[in-house]
C-alpha cells in the first residue's frame, strides 16, 4: 500500500530523479515504482530512459558470456549433444560404409543454416544431402519432408533421398545414383 506522501513523492520526482535515488528514497523496489508510475500514468524523462538503455546495452556487450571462449566452447559441446543423434539406423550406416569405402568424406547429422530455421541431413557431403528415410519415421511426414528439401535446396544444396525399402531391396540401384550424383559434384 502506497500512503499519500509517496505518491506525491514519486509524481514529483519520477521525471527527473534517477532509479537508484527513487528507490533510495522511497524505500522500496523498483517494479513497485514502475507498476505504481504506471496506475499513475506517469513516464520517465527520456534522457533517463537512454541513459539506462545505453548502460545496459553496454553491461551485456561487456559481460556477454559467449564473448567468453571458455563458456562459448562449452554452449557449443552442450548444443552438439542436444541437436545431434548420437548413432547412425542401420540404413545410414549402410550408405556411410559405401562411401567410406570409396574414401570420400562426409559430415553425419551436421547443422546446415537454410533461410528459416537450421536443419540436422544424414549425411553431408560437400554441397550434396543424402537422406535416409526410414520406414517407421518418415511414412506420415511425406509433407514436411518435401518442404525441408525445398529448404535446403534453396540454400545450394542438392537433396537425394532413398527409403529404406530401396536401400535394402535395391542396393546396387542406390549406389549407382549416389555414384552418378557423385561425379556430377566433382564437375
């Protein structure tokens, strides 16, 4: 409850006194204040809005902990354990031994930055996606797949998906395609 001479105080003063003297004075916090000021209808002077605007603006540039390398590296570890699956399906693995066989590097399950949001391929190489759609997960999401595809083709990349039905009934067909798509990245 707020009694009649801290209201008349903090219309008197609230323009032009600074946070900390208000607070100082009427002994109390400073939300109460700001709550209070605004059943008021009262507004702060905006030299003292810019003032503690700009001095906040420059707590945080200073005191930005992923400024820091230390708790950068470690936001960085913690974001790969969440946004990363931590093996391949069986389909993925299948498709990864052929290309490590044919000594080609690969990124698994690495973040791609498209125009919208960040999606997580099966594999990546170079500018080229391979997507293994298993059975289980990808039979009710024909939509979304499609749209993340368009996503990241947007962006550069060329998308080439195989379900699981093809990667196990129809190997030597899949590998001739990732063969073919190889070669035209090499071009």
């Amino acid at each position: 409850m707020w009694n009649n001479e801290e209201v008349e105080f903090i219309i008197n003063n609230y323009y032009g006194m600074e946070k900390k003297d208000l607070m100082k004075n009427l002994n109390r916090n400073w939300s109460s204040i700001c709550h209070k000021a605004k059943r008021l209808k009262l507004k702060r002077d905006k030299k003292f809005t810019e003032i503690g605007n700009e001095k906040g603006r420059m707590y945080f540039k200073n005191n930005n902990p992923m400024l820091n390398p230390i708790y950068r590296n470690k936001a960085l570890k913690k974001q790969k354990i969440i946004f990363s699956r931590a093996s391949m399906t069986s389909i993925e693995k299948k498709v990864a031994s052929f290309l490590d066989c044919l000594g080609i590097k690969y990124d698994f399950n690495k973040c791609v930055r498209t125009k919208k949001t960040f999606r997580f391929p099966d594999l990546k190489i170079k500018n080229l996606i391979i997507e293994c759609d298993g059975e289980y997960w990808h039979r009710n999401r024909k939509q979304e797949d499609y749209e993340r595809q368009l996503e990241l083709e947007e962006v550069g990349y060329k998308v080439i998906r195989f379900t699981d039905k093809e990667i196990i009934n129809n190997w030597e067909v899949v590998k001739k395609c990732i063969l073919l798509e190889l070669s035209q990245l090499e071009k």
